[in-house]
C-alpha cells in the first residue's frame, strides 16, 4: 500500500471514530491564557496545567499582573508543573514582550511567536490553530508517538516530524489530526501496553505489524 492511500484509510478511520471539530485540552478564555497555559503544559499533563490554571488566571487576571508578577512567588503559584523556574521566568518575559511588541495581542505569525520567551513551535502551532484557525500541526507526545507507530515518520525529532505530516497530510486535516490522535493516543493507543486488539488503524499500524511478525514468529 502506498503513503498516499494509506493516509487516506488512516484519515477517513479518524473521522469516523472522532470528533471533526477541534477540541483543546488546555482550559483558556482569552488566547493569551492559552498562551500562557501551553508553556505550562510542557513536560506536565494538560489535566494539571487545568487544575494550576483554574487558581493562577484569578490571581493574575491580565497580561499586565503577569508582566509584573514577582518571579519567585509565580515560581510557587506553578510549581506542581514542573520545570517551574524556567516557566515562571520565561511567562514573565513573554508578558512583557506581547505588551511592548503587540500592545497585549498575541501574534498570529509563527516567526512572531517563536521570538516570544518560551515558545517554541509546538507553542505557536497551538496558537494557531485553536485560536486563529491557522493550519498547523501540534506534534505533542501522543502525535509524536502515534504517528511514529503508524509509521508517518521515522523521526523522533518533534519539528521533523511536523514537516514530515505536513507533506502528506491534506491541509484542511492538519488541526483535526493534533486532536484525534491526542485522543487516539490517550485512549488507545497509550505509551504502555497500547490496546492494539481494541485498535482501528491496526491494520495500517507498523508497530502493529511488528507484533503479528513476532507472534508468527514465536508460534
């Protein structure tokens, strides 16, 4: 089967058991609360950045209380997302850049906001996408290991992979790919004992062929 054909089964299996509309894990009302939401979110669980969040927004309610906040005491105020240090400093910053760049409006360019303290572009691409509805792709621990498995990509490198999917990924399916494989990857298709016998995309899965190799192999 070629790469062609076997996106287009993999894609039309994904509408079929998933949501089309895009769904973001991280809990914002503004876009640069989710800004601010996704730094947290790297090397934590988007159910705690949620729980940091539901308190840190009230106490902080804009850019500017950010801007100004004291380094040590937002080190506390989000301490249990790990990596707090860097966070709390690179939050500080990138308050005071959106307000002295963009008068508080968070860019719509990803070259904009990868200047942006703390943003790289699995940031930006969320940006982009949840907020403006930009085409991008959020390579996140469940795309990367998703799609790893199934064979889209042979890198591990998480902007290597990105243009590895967007060469052959439809662009209007970039953002609805993020979040089903997310889903995908949280439900079935987990980094520890992946429920392959409960799988859909089983049959276009490399890691899945892998495991029917081994067990004809072992018979």
């Amino acid at each position: 089967m070629n790469i062609e054909t076997k996106v287009k089964k993999i894609l039309e299996l994904l509408d079929e058991y998933y949501p089309k509309n895009i769904k973001c894990y991280l809990n914002y009302e503004t876009p640069w609360q989710l800004l601010f939401a996704t730094i947290l979110s790297a090397q934590c669980t988007d159910d705690r950045v949620n729980i940091v969040t539901k308190n840190l927004f009230k106490k902080y309610p804009s850019i500017l209380d950010f801007a100004q906040a004291d380094q040590k005491e937002l080190e506390q105020d989000i301490r249990s997302t790990g990596f707090y240090r860097n966070k709390a400093k690179n939050i500080i910053l990138c308050a005071q850049q959106l307000l002295e760049k963009y008068n508080g409006k968070v860019p719509d360019d990803i070259n904009k906001l990868t200047e942006l303290a703390g943003v790289g572009r699995k940031t930006a691409n969320v940006i982009l996408g949840n907020i403006y509805g930009i085409p991008s792709i959020v390579v996140d621990t469940h795309v990367k290991r998703v799609s790893n498995r199934l064979g889209l990509t042979n890198n591990t490198d998480p902007t290597k992979i990105e243009f590895d999917l967007m060469k052959i990924l439809p662009e209007d399916h970039w953002i609805r790919y993020n979040t089903q494989i997310i889903a995908h990857g949280r439900s079935i298709c987990t980094a520890r004992k992946p429920k392959c016998n409960n799988c859909f995309l089983f049959p276009y899965c490399n890691y899945g062929l892998d495991i029917d190799m081994k067990e004809v192999i072992n018979k």
